[in-house]
C-alpha cells in the first residue's frame, strides 16, 4: 500500500492528457554488451562477478541485435493493433559507437579509439542486421534515438586499463567492459557512460556528446532529439552541450543526483513536462517491463503501472531494454520475452481499445504543442 501510495505521489506532478497515450522505450541498442557465450563462460571461470546484481541478466542474454532479432521484435510489434488500426512502436534508445579493442591495443593502451556500430556489426558477422533499422523507422515501429556515442565511461576505463587494472584487462582480452568493478572504491561499473568519476572528466564527455550526436546523423541520415543517459548519472552541463546539437527531450529519474566529480552529488526533482535552462523537456518514465527480470507477473504489473498512470492524467512511458529481445545467447530468452510483450500489448489494447501509441519524440512535441 505504502508503494503504491508513492507511485501516485510520484505521478501528480507535470503535465496533465486526457489520451490513453503508450510509449515504450527500449535501452542498449548498438552496444556489444557480451560478445559470447565462449567470453561470459571464460570470465565466469576467471572468477568475474558477472551475475549478481542488476547486471547478471544483461551479461547473461544482452548482445548485438541480429536481424531474427529484429524481424521477430517487428512482427511482435505489428501484430497488436488499437482500435484505429495502429500498432505498437518501439524508441530504440541506441548507441552509435563501441571502443575499437585493436586499435587501443596497438597504441599500448595509451590512447581511446571507437568504430561506429555498424562497423562492428561487420565484425560480428551481423551486418544484415542494419538495413532491419532502417525498414523499422521507414514502417514507424522501431526509432532509434540517442543513448550516447558509446555505453562506457571512456575515461575511468582509459585510467583502469593503462594503471594494469587486472579486470579491465582480462575482461578487455575478451572484448568486453561490462561487469560488476571489485577494484574501484568510486566507480562501480564502467557502463555509466556520463558518471563523474573526476570533474576534469566533463571536457571529454562534451566532446563524446558532440561526437556522438554528429555520428549519430551521418548514420541515421537525420538528427536525435530524445536523449537518455546511460544509467542515469550525469553531469547538467552536458545537457547544455546536447541542447545544442538538436536534443529537445531528455530522460531522467524523478529525483536525479547530477554528479559532480569526486564522489559529489545535487539532487534535483522532475517531472513529465518540466523544462530546463535549455528548454529542453524531460519525460519521465512512470512503467516497467523487464521480463528477462520478472519475480511474479511482469505484464500484470506493467498494466497496474499505465492504469495508475492513466488515472492521474499522465502518458504511460515504459522502460523496457534491449536485452528482453536478444536470442543470439540463448533463443529462448528472446521468444520468451516476445510472447510476453505480444500479450501485454493485447491486454493494454483490449483494455483501452482508444490507446494512442507514440514515440518518445513524438509525446514530447505532443506535450510542447499543448503548452504553446
């Protein structure tokens, strides 16, 4: 009760819609994550941390989308209409870049260099995979939007890998920085690309940013304009610095502790609706779905979480992550997690037969044309 009671406190503030309006939003697309199955069972007999926590999943089925992936994810998609004959569509929050191991390697570990992620789809033999992006944004069902240029905090692994960092550079052997840190008192995981392990770190992840955003459209063939940070840290500065290469949308936590470097942290309140020094809009997500995750009934609880999110006049956004979809570890976690998602999109459109399904950009101009 006490939780539940949280959630509507949670839910009042921001802005108010009369539509049944479903976003889903999924995370991780475009980052390696797990190469193999041959790296997690070498790192797990190195003695790796790689299954408790949060993590263990992602380590366990989370790689490269493959173009079965894709295909079965758009036909699960497709395949669910409202009452106007519109189906779901899904905002592949994404990253455009991952660190390119040889080439660190051969500079003695001395400098960082990264390959976009369509070069690293040819080197995992996946390269049939991105003309699928390109035929989900044509069919409105899959949008990529901005993650970040890689899911990696560049520069604690740059200082992990050059001090000897006997993790680092095993896991780095296996072409992998995702795992639970023992040897860091600051930095827990290499994954939160825009944590603050030191202050100096913000010029570096300005120019990641700007880079990644201009990568981002020489891939796409259009600019980004909804960002979410990789695992949430980040510093507000370099929100300034996405404002001004086209980010309108951001997501956030409804309380965020923007890091300051050095272990310091400022907590901030949002809410759906509320706009920064750069007029930029945050959306926050107020549903989950993360069945490679479920204890109980996932659909059961997602659908508690949009009613009550209905009930208070809001959108239902819901937090989904590409490792709910992903076969090339084990199948069966894919087609699993796809039943799933088929029968949560049916009950939400019986239910609310007027749903409206948007994109996350799409809500967030809905949202800026209501207050204008």
């Amino acid at each position: 009760m006490i939780k539940k009671f949280s959630k509507i406190i949670a839910n009042l503030p921001g802005f108010l819609t009369t539509k049944k309006i479903v976003v889903l939003e999924s995370d991780d697309w475009g980052s390696i994550r797990m190469p193999s199955s041959k790296s997690y069972d070498n790192l797990i007999a190195a003695g790796f941390d790689l299954g408790s926590g949060a993590g263990g999943r992602y380590n366990k089925y989370d790689t490269l989308a493959s173009k079965q992936d894709l295909e079965a994810l758009f036909e699960c998609l497709s395949s669910v209409k409202n009452s106007r004959g519109e189906s779901a569509k899904l905002t592949a929050v994404s990253l455009v870049a991952n660190p390119d191991f040889v080439k660190i390697r051969e500079s003695g570990f001395s400098n960082y260099y990264y390959e976009p992620f369509t070069t690293t789809l040819k080197r995992y033999g996946k390269e049939d995979a991105f003309p699928l992006w390109k035929q989900g944004f044509d069919a409105g069902v899959f949008v990529p939007e901005f993650h970040g240029r890689e899911h990696l905090n560049i520069s604690s692994w740059m200082r992990a890998l050059q001090d000897h960092d006997h993790e680092a550079r095993t896991a780095f052997d296996e072409g992998l920085w995702g795992y639970n840190i023992t040897s860091n008192k600051r930095i827990k995981t290499f994954q939160a690309a825009f944590d603050l392990e030191f202050n100096s770190d913000l010029a570096t992840q300005m120019e990641v940013i700007e880079d990644g955003l201009k990568l981002f459209e020489e891939i796409h063939g259009r600019k980004a304009r909804f960002f979410v940070p990789p695992n949430g840290p980040i510093n507000d500065s370099l929100l300034t610095v996405a404002a001004k290469c086209g980010i309108e949308y951001v997501s956030t936590s409804k309380v965020h502790a923007e890091v300051l470097g050095e272990g310091r942290i400022k907590k901030h309140y949002r809410y759906i609706g509320m706009r920064n020094s750069s007029k930029q809009t945050y959306l926050t997500r107020n549903a989950f779905f993360e069945p490679t995750a479920a204890k109980g009934d996932e659909i059961g609880k997602c659908l508690d979480d949009i009613n009550l999110a209905f009930t208070c006049f809001k959108p239902a956004i819901i937090s989904t992550h590409r490792v709910n979809f992903i076969g090339g570890l084990n199948e069966e976690n894919r087609n699993n997690s796809l039943d799933s998602l088929k029968q949560l999109l049916r009950r939400i459109v019986k239910k609310w037969p007027d749903v409206e399904f948007m994109t996350s950009t799409e809500l967030g101009d809905y949202i800026q044309s209501k207050k204008s």
